[in-house]
C-alpha cells in the first residue's frame, strides 16, 4: 500500500503542475486576445477617420477645379 501510495503521489503532483501551468498559459492567451480586440478597434476607428479625411480632400479638389 505504501508502495502504491509513494509511487502516485509524484503523478499526482504532476497532473496538477500541468494542469496550473495550463491555466496559466490560458488566462495569458486571453488577455493577448483581448488586448489584440482592443488594438484592432483602435486601428479600425482610424482606418475611418483617414478615408473621412481623404474623402473631404477629395470634395476640397473638386470645388477647386469646379471654380
């Protein structure tokens, strides 16, 4: 009985090494995606913003060249 005891208990502890180690990796990956979320809507609200800022250089060329 020992024998089996002492041979299971470094498996157990193993098993939950593994298994914090994992949780670790995981919460870490969700906080990259988020922040990658976060980036991306950053980048989309400025992608916006320069094709605003293209389109009234564009309106600002035609009334030129309408003049």
């Amino acid at each position: 009985m020992t024998d089996l005891l002492i041979a299971l208990v470094p498996v157990v502890a193993g098993l939950i090494g593994v298994w914090v180690n994992l949780n670790s990796t995981v919460a870490r990956l969700k906080g990259r995606v988020v922040q990658l979320e976060l980036s991306q809507d950053e980048l989309k609200r400025d992608i916006k913003e320069l094709l605003k800022s293209v389109h009234n250089i564009e309106i600002m060329i035609a009334k030129m060249n309408a003049e």
